[in-house]
C-alpha cells in the first residue's frame, strides 16, 4: 500500500551514516533509529557509500550514533575468518529433502534449478522436473503466477506421485498471496518475495514518511497477508523462503534505506520476525542479485545479523540474472564461491540463461569446490597461515579497496602500460607459444596492421614468461617479444632467467625483474637495477619482512604466490593484503593463480574442461577480488593462451574491477516469460557484445526487470505476449514494440544515446595508426 507523502517535520541535525550500517544497532527488531526520516539515499549497488539522514534533535543524534557504533562492532559473518567452517544451521524440511547443517543432511549442500515450462502445461513441466531430478536436482521451483497456474500445481505434483517421483516442488511466488495460500497445499516449500509479496508490483516511486511510526505502520499490512501463509505452511510442515532480490525491494523499503544489501537484509529480516512471532522456523533466506559483489556483501551482512541475533536459519545461496556460458559461470562462481569459502551456504542455484537441466553440473561442482574449502585439508592449510586480524582492514559492513598507484615506470601513459588503473592481466607464455607469430598476436588480444600488433581495449597488459621461456627464445621470437613490447605491453621475467645472460641483458626495453621473494628483493643490487622490479611473496613470511617491503617506494608490484600444498591461498592472501592495507601501502598486488592438469579438474577428477575450470579460477579469484582484495591476475593453467586471456578478463568484469566487454543481466528463463530467452540473449549478443561499458539487462517478464536494471544502461523487458518494453536505466522509453523489431529498436535506442560503436573490423581491414607504421619501420630487419 505505497503511498506518497510530505515531510511535515522540521529536522534540525544533519548526521553522515555509512548506508551499510544504518540501523543495524538499536534497530535490532528492524526498525530504522528513532526520529530518523527517510535516508531516501542513493541506489548504490555498493555498500560502504555514505547517505545523509536527518535527525530530530542531540539525543536522536546521540542514539543514532550509538547504533552505528555497535553497527561497525559486527565482525561474525561467518564460523572463522581464519580457518574454514560450515555455518551450523537447523534444518529444514522440505518433503524428503533437509536444507542445513543438522544430522539428517551430513552437512551436505542441497542442490535446485527453475523450470522454464508454462506451469499450465503438466505434461511438459512434468518432463522437464523429471530430466532436472535425473541431472541432480534435490528441488525444482516452479513459477506460479496466480490462481490458474496453482491450481495446475496440485495436477503436477499427483503426476509425479503416482510415478513415484518425490522430488520437492518450490513454488515461486510474486504479487499474489492468494495463489501462495493455494499451491501451499501441493508444493512441499513455497517461496514468497518480500520486495512485492505486500507491496504490489515494483514501481520506482519515492516516499517520504513524517515519523518512523509511519513506517511501522506499513508492517500491521504486511503481517495481515503474510500470517495467512505462515500458519498454513506451519500447520501442513511446508518450508519455506523468505527471498530478497536486489532488483525487487519494494518502494517502502527503497525510500528508507536505499536500493542496498541493507535494505535487502531490513526486507527479509521483516518477514522473519512474523514467522518466528507465530513459532515458524521452517524457513531459509535468500540474498540474491546480479551484481556479484553486492550479493556477497548482503549474504554477509545478513549473517551477521543471525550470529548477532542467535539465529540458526539456512542460506539459499544463487546470483540472480547470471547469464549464459562462461560468463555466467564465473559470475556464479565468484559470488556463490565467496561465500561457501567461508563456510556459508546450505542450498544453492546457479541461474543460467539455459535449459534448467544443464544447471546441475555447475551447481554440483561449485557445491564440491565448496566442501572442498571447509574441508579438514584446508582447515589444515589454513592453520598454516601466520596469525592476523583483519576485522578492521575486512570489515563486513562496508567494502574497503585500497588507494593503489601505479608507477610511472610501469605504466607511463606513452610508451609501456604494464599495468591497469582498473584491473590488470598478465598472461603467462611458454616458448612454444611463440611458434605462430600471428597466431600469438590474437591470442593476446592485439589488434594488428601490416602484421604489426597494437594494443585494444582487451588487450593483456603484460606477458610473463614461464621459467626457462626466456633462454629457449630464438632471434625471430625475441623479435616478437620486442614488438609486443613496442606496442606497450609489459614483459615480465624471474630474476634467475635473466642471470644467465650477458651482463644480466634485458630482453626488451619494458622488462620487469620479478624477484623470487621479499628477502631477495630487499638485498638485490646491481645487476638489471635500472630496470623495475616486482617481487613474489608466498604468504606465510615474517610480519616484519613483509612491513620492510611494504614501507618501499621502489616496488613495482607484488605477485602474490601461495604455495597451495602448504598454505590456503585464501587466507594467505588475506593476511598479506591486510598487511598491505595496515601498511597504507599503495603497491599494486597481483594473484598469481596456478594450476596443472589435475588441480585445474573439478573435484572428483572430472575431465579437464574450460567450462569446469571457470568454475574453479571464479571460486579462487573471486572470493579474493570480490572484497577488493588484489589489482589484477597472472593465470597459469593448462588452457590455450587466448581462452586463459578472456577467463581472466571475465574474472575482473565479474567482480566488478575492469570492463572490456558488454555486461549482460540476463534473466534464466521461467514460466513467465514472455519470449524465447535463449534465442534473444544469442541474438543481441550477437549485434550488442562489443560495447565495453555498456550494460543492457535482458528480462523475460517484469518480476525482477526495472529492479535489476539499477545497474544497467538499457533494458529489454517482455510486457505482454509478443512484446517488448525498453528501458533506459529504470524508466520505460519505448512500449509494446513487437518481438521482431525489438532488437532493432534497442540498438537504435543505444546509438539515440550515443553509447553506440561500430564493430571493429578484421585485422586485414584495420588501418594502420601512425605508432605503429613507426614501429613497423623500426623492427622491420
């Protein structure tokens, strides 16, 4: 029951609250801080950014300021920072299946995906429940839209039980709480939206409320259609979700506490505390959105609050609007990996713009890797790990990146770019990549002219060559090193590989001394010493060493290194980061993620496979990258140059750090949607996937469109059977426009904002810029 007001107080105080913590003190039974009026703040996908709050008087200041206080005190999200543990949780009951961590599950992660068939349609849900339990689905949800569909949903749920297939059915409910109440009686777990359970359909409308008793009394009509639910599920042993989507919150909660993980945390924990008033605890929370990032955060904050609390309910873990192949895998796996690093998760969901069946194997995988990060070898591996305390570097309510600088003889604008302001990739090469010049050039990501190569937009920043590479380099490959060293990349080099040659001669002007650790770069001299020197560090060296290193102004930057058959390279890296930051030093730090045939596998020596191993390099570098916790990436693995060059890219994009590429928020397809899914992300791909910057949202219907479009430019929505509505940002620009104009249409609407570039040509078209036919002429013998 939105409605709009005006503020009718006269607010005397100004204060600066981190959006993050707003009321998380005092506010304990989620109620914002006394006397504070609607923050109406921002729609910062980001937590940490401040918002301005307006107080009453000195003693509403002074109780905000406590609750901000015990807010920042907040350090559990999980069992251990320190050394990896489930989350001990109840259990939940969903038919046959257990979601937790109690002695019914083994503490084994329950996997689900959506089907994507009309509800209406038995026979085809019917079959495509069937394939998902065959794949490996504990629980399969189904949209239920209203009345017709959970009427349908008592015929499927009689179909399967006659062929004796008891797989839990989760029914996804928007808008409407009279088809919750009916399908309660088939499906074994409902799923309810606190963002447009109540609200009604998602609108972008601001309201200011005149007191925080105006805000409460939103809740008396929240509780009235909730309860219903509640206690039907409670008297029948249902299960259910209380499931926060970022691109939903409802208008009330947006114009208190912004478009932010807080207000996705406020929403759920809302209608949680009228479960619990009714002694319903057969719940799980959900935390999900599209941004990576802002998932981890909310789940984290959430988490907090229930140790806080003494709350014991299972996490659904998932990143909503993921997208298809590689990219939605990574983004997956950074987000879902992050957390189960740290032993959060019971349940998960990896949303794919696929068929649901071919959701399992990502979701089974990533739930290995994950037993794989608590497991006794990696409480051991953690141990291992020097002791630190970064709960004031790593804090879980605001994300805090350090102020990096590159050096100037490492990135001077003009002549070498080895590293990125945003992000950086090093590619690693051996001498046999060397054998196809052109072939390299591309893999590399260099455009060229007149055989020439020259930096673009996804271009490595620099080139590692693996020990050994150096000295098995002949005259026509040295030559290829010197022109990509002329185009501005980077050449990194071991110290040991260069020892071996005369007068310690560096092999092109960009070099880059990678020195084997931090005792060796402290006492190096003479040899090479005009050049810039970068250090490797494993992790686990003395505090005081690693201080001394820090405290220098003549590191061109770290590659972090962890020796994974000894140390966690989680933790590891967290401490030489928390150093790095209590150090106040501005160093660039680069993770150097390694892997031979069998540690790139997914667990359960799975065949080595680029789609597994995306899994893998997203769960190891995201959940470092995703706190802001490194500047870039070294990638050695088994792969071919330009797949481990593109991964690496994706790992940046996906953790929010360097885009190079359109951003994609594409929905996965359900019973709502209003057009091919598939066939249409393939399609503006196809004609939009050059646009680095740009971010169009692809959505099936308006559940979860206009909400998820806070980060994106463009937006193209289904609005009715055959037609698309497009966005720019939150506001619809265009309506009702036909299936197969809409494509057209949005990149018209792209160009109409001057957003638009043309593709580029093959290498064969592009004209050559003058740097290069300088260079040509100057490496031409």
């Amino acid at each position: 029951r939105p409605r709009t007001t005006t503020m009718a107080a006269s607010w005397s105080r100004t204060m600066i609250i981190p959006l993050t913590v707003l009321a998380l003190g005092e506010a304990l039974q989620f109620a914002p801080p006394a006397g504070v009026a609607s923050s109406r703040a921002a729609t910062t996908p980001l937590v940490g950014r401040a918002t301005v709050v307006e107080t009453a008087d000195t003693t509403t200041a002074a109780s905000t300021a406590s609750s901000h206080e015990h807010s920042m005190s907040l350090t559990q999200y999980c069992e251990s920072r320190y050394v990896p543990a489930r989350r001990p949780t109840r259990g939940v009951h969903a038919g046959p299946v257990t979601i937790g961590t109690d002695a019914a599950t083994m503490n084994r992660i329950a996997l689900q995906t959506m089907s994507t068939t009309d509800t209406r349609d038995v026979e085809a849900s019917v079959a495509q429940i069937l394939r998902c339990r065959d794949a490996g689905a504990d629980l399969v949800r189904l949209t239920v839209q209203g009345l017709n569909e959970a009427k349908k949903a008592a015929e499927i749920r009689k179909t399967l039980d006659a062929m004796g297939a008891d797989v839990p059915l989760v029914a996804d409910i928007h808008f409407h709480p009279k088809a919750a109440l009916l399908v309660a009686d088939a499906f074994e777990k409902i799923r309810v939206n606190p963002g447009n359970f109540a609200d009604g359909r998602k609108t972008f409308e601001e309201i200011d409320y005149d007191s925080p008793e105006e805000f409460e009394a939103e809740r008396a009509y929240i509780e009235e259609l909730f309860t219903p639910l509640v206690l039907k599920c409670k008297e029948l042993g249902r299960a259910m979700r209380i499931g926060t989507n970022h691109g939903s919150l409802s208008a009330r909660i947006m114009s208190f506490y912004g478009d932010s993980p807080l207000g996705m945390v406020e929403s759920a924990l809302e209608f949680a505390n009228i479960c619990r008033k009714h002694d319903y605890h057969n719940f799980v929370f959900s935390m999900k959105a599209s941004n990576p990032v802002v998932m981890v955060q909310a789940y984290r904050l959430l988490a907090a609050r229930m140790y806080d609390l003494g709350w014991d309910y299972p996490l659904h873990l998932g990143v909503t609007e993921a997208g298809e192949g590689e990219d939605g895998r990574m983004k997956s796996a950074i987000g879902i990996g992050a957390l189960l690093a740290d032993g959060l998760g019971d349940t998960i969901r990896v949303s794919l713009t696929e068929d649901p069946e071919f959701e399992l194997e990502p979701c089974k995988t990533l739930a290995d890797i994950g037993a794989e990060m608590v497991s006794d070898a990696s409480r051991v591996r953690a141990s291992a790990v020097p002791a630190f305390d970064d709960t004031t570097t790593r804090p879980v309510a605001e994300l805090r990146k350090r102020d990096v600088e590159i050096p100037k003889s490492v990135n001077d604008g003009e002549t070498v770019s080895a590293l990125h302001r945003d992000g950086s990739v090093v590619t690693a090469l051996g001498a046999s990549d060397f054998a196809d010049e052109q072939a390299l050039y591309r893999a590399l990501g260099c455009q060229t002219a007149v055989g020439m190569p020259f930096r673009d937009v996804a271009t490595s920043d620099s080139v590692y060559l693996k020990p050994g590479t150096l000295a098995a380099l002949g005259k026509p490959q040295l030559r290829t090193l010197s022109r990509l060293s002329q185009a501005g990349l980077g050449v990194v080099v071991d110290r040991a590989d260069l020892s071996g040659r005369d007068d310690d001669h560096l092999p092109v002007p960009t070099t880059v001394v990678l020195e084997p650790s931090a005792a060796a770069f402290l006492d190096a001299a003479g040899a090479a010493a005009d050049a810039p020197r970068a250090v490797t560090l494993r992790g686990d060296e003395a505090d005081d060493e690693l201080e001394a290193l820090f405290s220098r102004d003549d590191v061109a930057f770290v590659v972090v290194d962890v020796p994974t058959a000894d140390l966690s390279r989680l933790h590891a890296s967290r401490r030489l980061l928390h150093l790095a930051k209590a150090a106040t030093s501005s160093v660039p730090v680069l993770h150097k993620l390694s892997y031979d045939a069998q540690s790139a596998k997914a667990p359960g020596n799975k065949p080595l496979r680029k789609d597994l191993f995306i899994l893998r390099l997203g769960v190891d570098g995201g959940s470092l990258l995703v706190d802001g916790l490194g500047d870039g990436v070294l990638v050695d693995a088994p792969f071919d140059v330009d797949f481990l060059r593109t991964a690496s890219f994706g790992l940046l994009q996906g953790s929010r750090m360097r885009n190079v590429k359109t951003e994609f928020v594409s929905c996965p397809s359900c019973g709502r949607t209003l057009f091919d899914l598939q066939e249409v992300t393939e399609t503006i791909s196809q004609r939009t996937g050059h646009l680095p910057g740009v971010t169009i949202a692809i959505m099936g219907c308006i559940v979860n469109g206009p909400g998820e479009m806070a980060d994106a430019d463009f937006g193209y929505v289904g609005g009715a059977p055959g037609k698309v509505d497009l966005y720019v940002g939150k506001e619809v620009v265009q309506k009702g426009i036909p299936n197969e104009e809409a494509c057209d249409a949005l990149v018209q609407l792209i160009k109409d904002h001057d957003r638009w570039v043309d593709p580029k040509e093959d290498d064969e078209d592009v004209a050559s810029p003058p740097a290069v036919e300088a260079t040509a002429a100057k490496v031409a013998a």
